[in-house]
DNA sequence: CCAACGATGGTCT
DNA sequence: GACCATCGTTGGC
C-alpha cells in the first residue's frame, strides 16, 4: 500500500526525516531513501519557493504529496515532494537512494554497473529512473509512482544543505547514518 | 586521492 | 544576462 495523505500532512522537517528508510516506487523500480533535504517557506532563501509563486515552481504551493520536478544545469531533473500547507510553498528534496529493484534498468539508464553510483545524488537518481518534467505535479499517491513504508527505524544524521549559495547555514539535510549510497559530500 | 572546470538550457530580473 | 538544490572528466599529486 502506498503511503497517504496523513504522511506527507507532516510538517516538512518531520517529512524530510520520516522519508529516510521509506521506498520510493515508480513502476518496477524501487529504491530506499538514504537522505534528504528540507526547503521551508520562512526564513529560507535557498527555497525556490521563497521569492512568491513563479510558473517553475507552481507545484510548491499545491497539497502536500505530490511531486515537483525541476530542470537544473541544463541536463538533470531533480525530485521534490511537496509538503506543508496548501499556499506555503514547502517541499523534501530526495538526494539519493539505495537501489532495491530494477537494477538491471537503472545500470542501463547511468550507463554503468556500480551499484554505488546509480542513485547516490539528486540528478543521478531522476536519471537511474526517469524522471522527467513528465513526472511534475504528479500526485505520490498512485501504486505505481508512490512512496511505501517499511519496517526500518535508521539512524539520522543531520547537516547543511549541498549546493546552494543563499541559507547555506541551515542545517536541513537528513542522511541515513553510515550508508554508502548517500551522496558524496564535505559533510559526509 | 582531490580540486577545478565545462557542459548545457530553462527561468527570472 | 546572470544564475542554477549537478555531474563526469581532467589533470594534479
């Protein structure tokens, strides 16, 4: 059963944090989230969302579990789900899985057999499984583009966000600890 | 190992 | 015209 509405209703740090160890499904791939990002809409200039509604980032404002892609760099897509209130503008940026199912595609898809280096970063995770402007605005909700839960309850590590030059003091990344597929990082 | 850099195009001012 | 929630390659040690 996919995850519902009652789980991305969680305020967006509590989301951010929860969402590590849950799966991430999208038709027969299937990865478990090792870390996260959490973009607020106060007081938080490194969130898209922060300068008001533009027609990039429309998706933020909607209900929370649907999903906000972007086209960053000119060549990568990268996952939000959106969370917080309707109208806020808050999301969970998902930097990077730990492959489970669909292997032999995701290997075919990053054009290389390292397990380590299919979903471990925010562009190579949407690459490894597709994701597209397609999947913008999608709802999280549906069995075959969904987050499901599992039994596991990891160890959370906490640090600044990668990448950013405005709110790069905040401490708003969340990473499963100790695990080899979490993106490469100074604060790793 | 690692730091530096270029690719590449959509979005916003 | 500047910026960008990235990544693979290159060339140093």
């Amino acid at each position: 059963m996919p995850l519902g509405k009652k789980f991305f209703n969680q305020p967006t740090v509590e989301l951010a944090k929860s969402l590590l160890g849950k799966y991430l499904c999208l038709g027969n791939l299937k990865g478990m989230i090792v870390e996260t990002e959490a973009y607020l809409y106060r007081d938080d200039p490194g969130c898209h969302a922060s300068r008001g509604l533009t027609k990039r980032n429309a998706p933020m404002f909607c209900p929370a579990g649907r999903a906000y892609v972007y086209f960053i760099y000119g060549m990568y897509h990268c996952l939000n789900i959106v969370s917080g209130k309707e109208g806020e503008g808050e999301a969970v940026l998902i930097r990077a899985l730990e492959p489970v199912q669909g292997i032999p595609l995701m290997q075919k898809r990053r054009k290389t057999k390292r397990i380590e280096n299919l979903c471990n970063g925010p562009g190579k995770l949407t690459q490894a499984f597709g994701i597209t402007r397609k999947h913008n605005n999608l709802c999280l909700l549906e069995e075959n583009f969904c987050i499901r839960s599992s039994r596991k309850k990891p160890e959370i590590c906490t640090s600044r966000r990668i990448g950013l030059s405005a709110g790069k003091e905040l401490e708003l990344r969340f990473f499963i600890k100790g695990n080899r597929f979490v993106s490469k990082s100074p604060y790793h």
